[in-house]
C-alpha cells in the first residue's frame, strides 16, 4: 500500500509541480505527518525531492526530473488509453478510481505523448459485447471483489446444473471473459473456476485465509482455459444445408465451427452443401441445430437426427392446434411484394450504417 502511495506522490509532483503537504494529504486521504514521513523517506531513497517553507513555499521535484514511471514509448500510452478497463472496472465498483488514473497519468505524460493519448481517446472506442447480448448479471460481484481484495471466504449458493449447493470459497482473483465474469476460488484445497451469474446468494463469513505461495492468476487462467477447449467433449456430424442459409447455421453452432467444417464432396440432389463439422458439447447439437429449421438435415449420427425429431416434436406438440401458413422463406413459395421483412441493403448490418 505504501509503494503504491509513493508513486502516486511522485506522478502528482510531476504533473502538477509544487504542492503543500495539505494538498498532498488530501489528494492521497493520508496524514500531513504520513506526508512528511513519505517525503522523507522518498528522498534517503535517491529522489530529488524538497520542501519550500513560507507562504508560496511546498514540496517539490528539482526541476528538470522526470521519474521513469512516465518514461513509456508512444505505443505503450496508446495502448493504456486504448485498454476496455473502465466498463468493467465500473461493474467492480472502481470506475471512478479508473478515470482518476487515467487523468493522473495523462497529466504526468511528456506533451507529445499526452496529445497522441488524448487524441486516441477521442478517436477510438472499445465496444466488446456482441450485438443484442446484454452482459450477465452478476449480483455478487461487489462482494466477490472485495473479498478478493481483502483475501476474505465467502460463502456462496451456486447453481449446479439442475441443483443448487452451496459452497464456502476463498476467492483469489475474478476474470472477464468474452463479457463473463468468472471466480477463480480455491475450495477445499483445490482451486477451481465458478461463473458469477451462477452465483444466487453470497454472504460474507467474515473469516480471512492465506493466498497460495506464488499463485499467479492469469497462469492459472491461461492454463485452465486451454485444458477446458483440450478436454471439451466433441463430436463430428454430417449434415446439409442450403447454401444460401449458411449464415443460419454460424448463428446456431457458432461461426468458427461452421469455418473450419469439412465440405463433403458428393451429389445433392437439391443443390444443397454437405458438410462435416466438429462440434464441442455435442449434447447441446440438437437443440441448437432445431434453430435453423427445414433448411438444414443432419445426416449422420443418427442418435443426433433422433434428438433433433425429438426437440422437434415437442416443439409441435405445443403448438400443433395452430393452423399452418407457408413459408414465404421457403425454396419455390412466392412472396407477395412488399410483405414480410426485407433483407438489408449492402453498406448495412445490424441497423448500423457502414460507409
């Protein structure tokens, strides 16, 4: 806590120039004497610091000194004001300490970085979140981040499947993934990972525990991820689809599945495209598959055309009563002019205009 006091110290006296020790204490939330001490203690260190006494007097940098904490190229302050941090940050609670950083920080840089950093800001912006996909509501996440800050247990009802258990965990870091957040918690010895919006109930123990010697997060993250995609259960599938639905089935299975499937080449007597595809959580194939709809048949395996007949038939059982219009969508069924919902013009996507 101390270190990081001290630099905030240095980058104020830097940006701003000459400061009282009351200023200080206030912009730190510290004591005059825990100023004085850190002065002191800043210069036995090797920093060229001072204090002026009188009425325009102060505590100063010799001129001309530039700490190295500020001695970043141009890309490294680019990428700084270019990172996706203040959204989650404000998810966390922090979002005010985010932009006050940031402000500190652009004001400690040289000008010729401050200007390209400022520039970068009021030209790019960083949107993560796909289209339509609110991120998950995370109730517990206030609690989670503090007692990971605070190296505090948490117990927690966390929802399993079809059951609810509860579980008392020692949270050692939160991480954000493609907009989810995830806890990577240590429970009963060993450390595994829970997804926050399964978190239904969170009550604070009040209990402190020891981090694990060494524990690195984002190794752990890294390592973690990559044997959950090693280990993933996967199955490969057969199937044919109207060429011109293709965009149905990226929405269904996932772009990158529908990328790297095989085509199959063999005669179609509709024209239709056949291919082989690798799918992971194949016990998740049927129904998603049921979303594209007439315009796309599983051939092979059979135990997924039956799951498919099976979530198909549901489907038809609970509106079976309803009487049957046409598809206007469909190979060959007219279309009146002007009914239905028109395909976007080119330059368009998703209601954004392109250029």
């Amino acid at each position: 806590m101390r270190a990081s006091r001290l630099v905030s110290l240095l980058l104020l006296l830097q940006a701003r120039g000459g400061m009282t020790a009351a200023q200080l204490a206030r912009e730190l939330e510290v004591s005059i004497r825990t100023v004085h001490r850190d002065v002191e203690a800043l210069a036995q260190s090797g920093v060229p610091i001072y204090a002026d006494r009188g009425p325009h007097g102060g505590i100063r940098l010799v001129e001309g000194y530039r700490t190295r904490l500020t001695g970043m190229t141009a890309e490294e302050a680019e990428a700084l004001f270019l990172s996706g941090i203040p959204g989650p940050a404000a998810e966390l609670g922090l979002g005010t300490v985010v932009t006050a950083a940031r402000l500190k920080v652009l004001a400690a840089l040289p000008a010729e970085l401050r200007g390209r950093a400022t520039r970068l800001v009021e030209r790019f912006h960083l949107d993560t979140a796909g289209w339509f996909q609110p991120g998950e509501a995370v109730p517990a996440l206030a609690d989670l981040a503090d007692c990971v800050w605070e190296a505090e247990r948490l117990e927690v009802d966390y929802e399993r499947g079809d059951r609810v258990v509860t579980r008392v965990l020692e949270p050692l870091g939160l991480v954000l993934k493609g907009g989810v957040w995830y806890a990577v918690a240590r429970v009963d010895g060993q450390i595994r990972t829970y997804r926050g919006s399964r978190i239904v109930r969170a009550r604070r123990v009040g209990e402190r525990f020891e981090r694990p010697d060494g524990f690195d997060l984002a190794s752990f993250w890294t390592e973690a991820s990559a044997a959950y995609e090693r280990d993933a259960p996967r199955a490969t599938i057969t199937l044919r689809i109207r060429p011109d639905r293709m965009d149905r089935l990226m929405e269904a299975i996932g772009p990158y599945a529908v990328q790297a499937a095989e085509i199959v080449d063999e005669p179609d007597p509709e024209g239709w495209t056949r291919l082989r595809v690798r799918l992971e959580w194949p016990e998740s194939a049927a129904a998603a598959l049921v979303r594209v709809g007439g315009d796309c048949e599983v051939l092979a395996p059979v135990e997924l055309r039956q799951g498919i007949v099976r979530h198909a038939t549901r489907v038809l059982e609970r509106y079976g009563a309803l009487p049957v219009a046409a598809d206007p969508d469909a190979a060959g069924t007219p279309r009146p002019p002007g009914s239905g919902a028109r395909r976007a013009p080119r330059g368009v996507t998703a209601g954004v205009p392109s250029g």
